[in-house]
C-alpha cells in the first residue's frame, strides 16, 4: 500500500508520509481515520459528498481524514465500464482540494481475493487503524463483489460506519458511467454538472505539423493515454490554464478541436486535442496544460482548403468568446 500526503504532494510525485511508518504497525501505534472507500474516477458530486463525510467526521473527532482507492483504473479492476475520466495524479488533485490528509492507494491484485471479512478486519482496522469508514450506497467489496454497505456496516461495529446516499442533478443519479457518456456525446455541460465542476484533461504538449502559426492561429497538440475518455469529436469552448505546477495559473479563453483534423490531415486516424489559446503565444512544449470543456460548438468539418479552415476558426474564437462574456 502507498501512502500520499496530500497537504504536501506534489503533481505525480508520491511523498515521504509519517503515515506510511506507522501503516501496518502494532495498534496501540496506529492514528485513528476516518476513510472514504471507492475507485473515485472523476472525483464527481457524488464522491465529493462522499469524501466530505469523512473529512466532516475526521474534523469532528480530532483525527485523520483519508482515502482509500486503487493505484490505477487497469481493466483488472471488477466492473470496469469504459475509459477513465481522471488520471491518477489529476484524482489525487481532486481529493486534495476537498481537504483530505491522506490516500492510501492499494494495488488490486494484492486484494482481490479477499473475502469481506478479511478486507475489514485485516486490511482496515488492524492495517490502517480505521474508526470510521465512508463509503456509498451502492459500494461493493471483497472477491466477487460479495460484500455490500450493510456488510460493511456489520462489519464494522461497534466502530462507525456512514452510507452516503445517492446523489442526483436534474433528476439524473451521478455516476462515473454517466458522466463517461455525456462526454461521449459531447454533453459537456451536463457532465460539468454532475462533476461539479468542467471536464479537464491536463497532459503534455506535444509536437505536431505547426500549420496554425503559418496561419496566424498557433495551437497546442495533446494526446490522450491510452484507456482514457475521449470526448466526442468536435469544436469546444474551452478555458486553458497556463502556469507552474506550484500554483494555478492565468485562464486564458481558447478553442479545442477534437478530432483527426481532416482537412490538413486526411490520412489520420489518430485522434487528439488541439486547442489555440485566445490571446497568447507562449512556448508550452513538454508543459502539462490543463484544458477544460465547457460546450461543443459544432462538429468536425473536413474544409476544401486552408483560408476556409481560417475563416471558420475566426468563427469560432467568436463563438466561444461570445459564450464565456454570458458567464
């Protein structure tokens, strides 16, 4: 088991945690946390109600608050139901800013054959020193997914345990699965709703052809992970954040092009986000850049030559402008 701190973690790097030292040691040793318990992926309404619960209880007790989830979003894991939504760095980001001490982060394969008795008993309590675990209504645990909340309750007493409801937006239950398809079909502001916040993505910029600079437009290219969600290609609405990884930036407004770029590009089946950034023309290669989606303007359209593609991104800078001064 891994152990982040994450008041003082930084991006993709784990963290030397006083936690760790005392992570599996006699009890009489051991702090007492409270933990919220689930794979996490998007870090969406839901599980932010969720991870309050913990950091609520962990506050009112004097005690540590923390996660606990999986290192990655590997197919190995059960239930697997699409691409991931939150890289592993991004999802500690997430829980962090909900005010969470630590993440305890398990590999799958050490547990996957652990009966539910085995998972609280060993794992939770006599491993972590758990007092009070959080986990939602329809949490699953165990091999074969054999333990549910009310086991976990059972399990768990005398010491506490919450069941956080579900959670709805517009009448709709908030779930990862849900949000995967939103953004899938490029209801990016439905997603942004049950995320509570806009669908991001936040990787390297890469090289590609540089045709937006002989045009006028410069743009960053950026390339998706392999298992990770892939918006519905398009034009999008966007914001950039343009700054070091140790403090949060300047905004810029810009324009993302989802897509295999079919006019400058017809024999491409790779598809990947180019954004230009409106009002900004600094290096950025090598730099992780996060860019948040916030409404698709329109689809993908293959341009019989390049001072239409021109004409029709002007548009869209517009567009997107337009949309951002009603915010």
């Amino acid at each position: 088991m891994d152990v982040y701190n994450l008041h003082s973690m930084k991006k993709e790097e784990s963290v030397s945690s006083p936690l760790s030292q005392i992570i599996g040691s006699e009890p009489a040793k051991k702090p007492a946390l409270a933990v919220a318990l689930g794979s996490f992926d998007g870090v969406h309404a839901g599980h932010s109600e969720l991870i309050s619960r913990a950091v609520d209880y962990a506050k009112a007790h004097g005690i540590y608050s923390a996660v606990w989830t999986f290192k990655d979003d590997s197919s190995a894991l059960p239930k697997k139901n699409g691409r991931i939504l939150t890289t592993l760095s991004e999802k500690l980001s997430l829980i962090a800013s909900l005010g969470v001490d630590y993440a305890l982060l398990e590999d799958f394969s050490h547990i996957r054959d652990y009966s539910p008795e085995r998972f609280v008993n060993e794992l939770l309590i006599e491993r972590c020193g758990v007092v009070c675990a959080v986990c939602g209504f329809n949490f699953s645990f165990g091999k074969y997914g054999l333990g549910n909340c009310d086991t976990l309750r059972e399990l768990m007493n005398p010491r506490e345990c919450i069941v956080v409801p579900p959670v709805y937006k517009g009448g709709n239950l908030v779930s990862s699965s849900a949000i995967r398809l939103l953004i899938e079909a490029g209801e990016t502001e439905k997603a942004a709703d049950m995320l509570g916040r806009p669908f991001f993505i936040d990787f390297p910029v890469v090289h590609g052809k540089q045709l937006g600079r002989t045009i006028g437009i410069p743009t960053i290219n950026q390339n998706f992970p392999e298992g990770h969600i892939i918006p519905k290609t398009g034009i999008y609405a966007c914001t950039v954040e343009v700054g070091s990884s140790d403090n949060n930036g300047d905004i810029f407004l810009g324009v993302s092009n989802i897509g295999l770029r079919p006019t400058v590009d017809n024999t491409s089946n790779h598809i990947n986000c180019e954004t230009h950034i409106i009002n900004y023309n600094g290096w950025l290669y090598g730099k992780d850049i996060k860019v948040s989606f916030y409404k698709r303007l329109r689809d993908e359209i293959k341009f019989p030559n390049i001072d239409s593609l021109k004409a029709q991104i002007e548009r869209d800078i517009s567009a997107a402008i337009e949309y951002f001064s009603d915010k």
